[in-house]
C-alpha cells in the first residue's frame, strides 16, 4: 500500500479537499520517478501535517507538525533542490568589506 509522508494512502490523501497534487503525481513522487518542485514539495509537506487523514490511529498534531518540520529541514539540504549551491554563490557575490567596516578579530 502506498502510502504519503503523513501515512496516509495517497489515494485518501488526493481525493481530500485541497490535496495540492493528484494521485497520479504522489504516486510518481513515492516511486522516485519525479522529484516536485520545491514549492510542490512545501504545499505537500504542509497539506499532509494539517490535513490528517480519517485513520482513527493518526499521529498527534504536534508530531505531525514536528515530521514536517524534520521533512523541509531535510529536503533543503537535497541536491536536488540547490540550496547549498545558492549559498555558495550568495558568498561569492557579496562584495568584499569596507577596511573601516570589517571585524577585528579577538
């Protein structure tokens, strides 16, 4: 059974009012056919968290809350999203310190 990153089967979770993907596509994402855009990504993580699905054994909503929290923290250190290299290059083109306004160091 597949199954989303909040447990619940994707087939519950994509005919749910505001799922942010359809079935097909959350199906593509657990296989690893697909990787979502960031913001696809996000909007999932989010829909999942506050959005639990009507298993009577659901996790409470702080830990859901704390998974999702746990997932984005993960998935902004993914090669596939370049967040790394953004800062890299962020680094890079900061141009450099003024003498008079650089740190001293202790």
């Amino acid at each position: 059974m597949d199954r989303s990153p909040g447990g619940v089967p994707a087939w519950d979770a994509a005919s749910a009012p505001g799922c942010p993907a359809a079935r097909q596509t959350i199906y593509a994402y657990e296989r690893g056919g697909l990787t979502p855009s960031l913001q696809q990504f996000l909007d999932l993580v989010e829909f999942y968290a506050l959005h639990p699905g009507p298993d009577e054994h659901a996790k409470l909503e702080e830990d859901r809350r704390a998974q999702a929290v746990a997932a984005i923290s993960r998935a902004l250190t993914l090669p596939a999203y370049h967040v790394r290299q953004a800062h890299d290059l962020i680094d890079r083109l900061q141009p450099p310190l003024a003498e008079g306004r650089r740190r001293r160091t202790p």
